[in-house]
C-alpha cells in the first residue's frame, strides 16, 4: 500500500511524501527511526502509483474508472489553470501543489496531488508522476507536460492544456445540447407509450367486453398489443438491461462500434454535425501539440484517442504510418478520403509555408462554427418533428381507444 505522510523535522521544518508500507503504523514507526516526527499519514488507497511491484496485487479496472469520474473534467481543467498561474508567478512546482491541494475541494483530485507532490519532492518529474493515473490524466496530457517540462516552458504548456479542455468541454456541451431535449422528448413520448398500452387500455378493453360491442379493427389491435406490455412489460424491460449489460462486458458492442459508427455518419444533418466535431478537435489537438514542439507523428498518435469516432480512428492511424514512412500529412489526409477538400487544401499550403500550426487552428475555428450553425437547424428542426412523430402516436393510441364510443353515439 502507499501511504502520504507529513512529518515535522526539528522546530520548524515540515517535510511531505510517499511511502510503501504494510500498513499505517509501519510508516509511522519507519518515520520515528529517521527522526521524524509524524504529523499526518494518509492512505492513498484508491489511487495507483504507477510503479507496482512484482507480485503485488493489480488494481480493478472497474472500481479504478468508477473513482476516476469522482473527479470530473472541470476540476482538471481548473487545476491545470490554478497550476498555469502559480508556475507563471515564479512559485516552485512542490509549492504550487501544496497550495493547490489545501484549496482543492474534491477528496479524490486532493489525494492525488499530495501523491504527485511526494513523489516530485523525491525527484520525479511531473509527467512521471502524472503518468502513475492514467484514468485521470490522459496520454495527451501527460505528453504535454513531459515536452513542457524538457523544453522549460511547463507554464505555457499548462496554459495551453487548460484552453484546449476548455474548447473540448464546448464541443461536448454542443453535442449535449444538440441531443437532450430531442432524446428527453422521445423518452417522454416513449414512457407515455408505455403507460397507456400496460395501463390504460387493458382497463379499457375490460369495459368494451362489458358492453359486449363489435370493436373496430384499430381498436382490437391495439388490445392485442397492449397485451405482451401488460404481462411482461416490466420483465421486458429489464431482460432489455440485463441484455445490454451482458453484450457491454462480453465486448460485443464494442466490436459493433465500426459499423454503428459509419451508420451514424451517414445519417443526414446528424452525420454532418458529427463529423464537423471530429475535423474541430483533431486539428485543434495537433495544433497544441505541434505548439509544444511534438513531432507531427508523435502528435497524430498521442491525438488518436481523442478522436469520438472509430471509422476516423482507423484511418488516422493509417495517416500516421504515412506520415513515418515519409508521405506528407497533405497526402496521407487525402488518401483517406474522409476529410474535405479545405481541410486538405488548408493543411497543404501550411504545409508548404511553414505554418502547419496556424492553419490547423484556422481549420479547427472554421469548423466550429460549422458545428454551431448545425446545432441551430438540429434544435430549430428536429424537435418540432419528434414533437409531431410522438404525438401523432399518442394520437393514434387516443383515436382507436375513443372509436368505439364514436360508434355507439352514431349507432344510437
């Protein structure tokens, strides 16, 4: 286990770091033995230290990714601002992170900074540290900070970072944007659905058998349908969970992520919007990356895994090994043919003069605005009509249910 551990050395020096050991006792006794006097030790249990040994227990991939979203996006990105800040200001890296950890408000991102901080006070460098935390410090973080800290501008690079988390956090809020209420309108319409054939018109059928009427064609299927929801609804709903879980942890849906992926990309308008997100943040990620002095093939892999889509991950991998075997990125971009003939052209001419970095942000501007302007027609057009397809069902459902008492009015 590792423990962090503050300790008083004389009168006045306060001393901080890491330790292996069995238990707490252990660290406090190893602490007496060289003069130390213990003020806190604290068990960083949930975190791994990036170096476990031969024989020791591996961590939980499950309950390591359910305790690494304890610690959301937001709260790195304001770290790495608050980090930006206190190096720019000449503060030391040991320092800025004990500041950081005393002003940190979640419990999981302070027990990782006081690991990061004994491990820096013991001659690790930053990205090494980083690294020991890979579900909450992606490769592309810890490659930045690792080129920051060789080239001496680890200031720059956090401030970097932190503006890059901010545009990606905006195109995820466009995306959430774009499908919330369209997704909370069909659930909405799909509960209503729901309730009316369990519920609502079993009740009803019973009272049509009590006036022994001649029901119309609608109206009968629509009892026969209500029928399977009524018995087996709500055990229909939950083999549907189980089903899906199962197919989640055996990796069939995982293996199904290419083809779901090109269907979604052909889809009209949504397709578009999608694809326009992924040429944003491919090239506003390369274009941090080739700003920190990474090589353009190191940069095209390190920005691999924050490509969203699967058929676009395959073909950039291609790209890079383009890009290794000598091929320009102009070249291995239009090979692909997934990217748009101004991608293409942009990233040729800065390519030839010199500029690949400022044309990747132009590229990358571009297509966030493209991406805004989506996101209206989708918010302007497709609720309106999930809004009408819905209740032209509940409308149907309402319609065959009150047919047979339009009958018996007429017939009376």
């Amino acid at each position: 286990m590792e423990f962090y551990y503050k300790a008083k050395k004389g009168p006045h020096e306060v001393v901080e770091g890491t330790m292996e050991a069995g238990n707490r006792e252990q660290v406090v006794d190893k602490l007496g033995q060289d003069g130390l006097i213990p003020v806190n030790v604290m068990e960083l249990k949930h975190f791994s230290s990036g170096h476990r040994k031969k024989g020791e227990k591996k961590e939980n991939p499950l309950e390591t990714k359910i305790l690494s979203r304890k610690v959301k996006a937001k709260d790195i990105t304001v770290f790495t601002e608050q980090l930006s800040a206190l190096l720019k200001a000449k503060v030391r890296l040991a320092e800025s992170l004990e500041i950081l950890c005393e002003q940190t408000e979640n419990s999981f991102l302070r027990n990782i900074i006081m690991a990061i901080q004994g491990k820096i006070k013991n001659g690790a460098t930053l990205a090494g540290s980083l690294s020991g935390y890979p579900h909450v410090f992606s490769s592309l973080y810890v490659n930045m900070i690792d080129a920051g800290e060789k080239g001496g501008v680890l200031d720059k690079t956090l401030l970097r970072l932190a503006e890059l988390r901010d545009r990606e956090e905006q195109i995820k809020s466009k995306i959430v944007s774009a499908l919330a209420y369209p997704l909370f309108i069909v659930a909405v319409g799909i509960i209503t659905v729901f309730i009316l054939l369990g519920f609502v018109i079993p009740k009803m059928a019973v009272l049509f058998q009590q006036m022994e009427q001649s029901l119309p064609f609608l109206t009968k299927m629509l009892i026969f349908l209500s029928l399977p929801v009524k018995k087996f609804g709500l055990w229909f709903v939950a083999a549907l969970c189980v089903i899906i879980f199962m197919l989640d942890k055996t990796g069939i849906i995982r293996k199904k992520k290419l083809a779901i992926d090109r269907f979604r990309l052909r889809l009209p308008v949504w397709g578009t919007f999608f694809k326009m997100t992924v040429y944003s943040r491919f090239c506003r990620t390369l274009q941090t990356l080739l700003g920190n002095g990474i090589p353009l093939a190191q940069s095209i892999d390190i920005a691999l895994p924050t490509v969203n889509s699967e058929v676009f991950r395959k073909e950039i991998a291609g790209i890079r090994e383009g890009v290794v075997d000598g091929a320009s990125f102009k070249d291995s971009l239009k090979k692909t043919g997934l990217f748009p003939p101004f991608m293409v052209n942009m990233i040729a001419v800065g390519e030839k003069t010199g500029s690949l970095e400022s044309a990747l942000s132009d590229v990358a501007d571009f297509y966030d605005r493209e991406a805004d302007k989506i996101t209206k027609v989708i918010t302007s057009l497709f609720e309106p009509v999930i809004i009408l397809i819905m209740g032209l069902v509940v409308g149907f459902i309402v319609f065959a249910m009150l047919l047979p008492v339009f009958q018996m009015n007429l017939a009376g």
